[in-house]
C-alpha cells in the first residue's frame, strides 16, 4: 500500500513539475511553429485545418511535447505510456528522453523510431523509416546528435552516438555509423560523404534525387567482361563468329541501357 501511494505520489509531483516548465502559452506557439514548418516543406498541405487533423507526424511530435517534460521531471511510467500510444496512433516510435528543437518535420513518417538519448537541431526533416538509434546495450550518450536544416531520407539509419552537421543531407537507405560534416550529403552503406560544401568527393556530381546505384554498377562491370569474354571466343573460333554476331548487338544494347543507369535512372 505505501509503495503505491508512493508511486501515486512521483506521479503528481511530475506532473506539477511538468505544468510549471510547459507554459500554455509557449505550448501554444510551438503548436503554431509546427504547422508552419509543414506549410512550408509540404506541397501537398493545403491549409492549417488539414494539416491539424490529418498529418500523423505532426501529432507524433505534440504528444512528445506532452511526454518529454514529464520525462524530465522523472515522473515514472506515464511518459512510456504516453510515447507508447503514439507509436500506436501513427505509427512513429519517440522516446519520451529525445531532445528535438523547433520546426521538426516528418513527412509521412510510419516507422520512424528515435532513440532516448537523440537530440535534434531545428528545422530538421525525417522522412518515413527513419532510425535514429543505438549499436548496442550502450549506457549514457547512445544515440545520434543531429544539428539544424538537416534532411534524412527514407529509410536511412544513423546508428550510434555520432554529429551530423548542420546542413547535411542522408540519403535514403543509408546507414550512418559515422559523424558526417556541415553542409555534406551522405549516401551508402555505411554512409560516406559524396558532396561537401557543394564540391564532389570521389564521385561524379549528383544531387538529391540522382543518388549513385552501387547494383547498377556492378551490373555494368558484369556485362562489360561478359562481352570482352564473347569477343575473345569469336577471334580464337572465327566460324561461330557471325551467329554470335547478333547476339553481342542485343548485348550491347542491354549494357547501354546499364549505362543509363549511372545517369540517375535507376534499375
């Protein structure tokens, strides 16, 4: 009976903790932030009402805003349960721990998972199946530290307690074990940087939406000794040189349309 009166009263001590850190008023003008940030990162937005009732990162992130302080405040269990039933209703897993700065964004967001010891920068987009996790049974510092106007693209982990810098950009299905510099774009697994500062590092210029296909291009390498392979047979047996004729022509044309790959198309 004590043990429960006791656990009542760590309940009510958060919460009176939490109400005096949260003002109304500030809540009500980081809701407002949070809105605007949608308007303006979301084309598909088209007013405050839809954005309000319709958009599951949005509620993932106000009812984070609700956890986090009585996390803070060491209130037991409540914080868990509240992160829980977010995950439930929009399917984005928060830790009630995680630190995030204002103008945070995610977009669609089903399976995004942020860990305890996370901290987020401002104006920071996360697109869906975002990771922001551990690499292990790791205690205190765990998780990654990402800075402001950053983006992370579908998919992508970044695993550890690792910087990324301000402005960086992940791209989709990365994975990051390392800390990534401003201003850089990442992409691979694990993550390595192929921009910095604008300039290329290793690799042809590409953007955003034209991210390097590592399949296609071991596809490419593939069929090219394929091809030198065919070539050598035909001069050492010249008889079976024109029936093979035809078909390194449909050979070829599949290698251009590989080649095509590295200009951004994709398999």
């Amino acid at each position: 009976m004590n043990r429960a009166l006791g656990t009542v009263a760590d309940v009510a001590e958060g919460a009176w903790c939490a109400a005096r850190r949260s003002r109304p008023r500030r809540f009500v003008e980081r809701m407002r932030r949070d809105v605007r940030a949608v308007k303006d990162r979301d084309p598909a937005a088209t007013s405050t009402f839809e954005i309000v009732t319709s958009y599951a990162g949005l509620h993932a992130l106000w009812l984070h805003r609700v956890a986090h302080p009585l996390y803070r405040c060491g209130m037991p269990v409540v914080p868990r349960w509240i992160s829980q039933f977010n995950r439930f209703v929009t399917g984005i897993e928060i830790h009630p721990g995680a630190r995030i700065g204002e103008g945070f964004f995610v977009d669609h967001g089903s399976g995004v998972v942020i860990g305890e010891t996370t901290e987020i920068g401002d104006n920071v987009t996360l697109y869906q199946g975002v990771t922001l996790g551990g690499t292990g049974k790791e205690h205190g510092k765990r998780h990654p530290t990402l800075g402001d106007n950053i983006v992370v693209g579908s998919g992508a982990s970044v695993l550890g307690s690792v910087h990324i810098g301000d402005n960086a950009k992940i791209g989709s299905g990365s994975v990051v074990v390392h800390d990534v510099p401003a201003n850089a774009t990442v992409v691979g697994n694990p993550g390595h940087p192929v921009l910095v500062d604008g300039q290329r590092v290793g690799i042809p210029d590409i953007d955003y939406s034209h991210l390097p296909d590592p399949m296609a291009e071991a596809l490419k390498c593939l069929v090219e000794r394929i091809i030198a392979l065919e070539q050598e047979l035909d001069e050492i047996n010249p008889e079976r040189k024109e029936r093979r004729r035809e078909r390194i022509t449909r050979s070829q044309e599949t290698l251009d349309r590989l080649l095509h790959f590295s200009d951004g198309a994709g398999i």
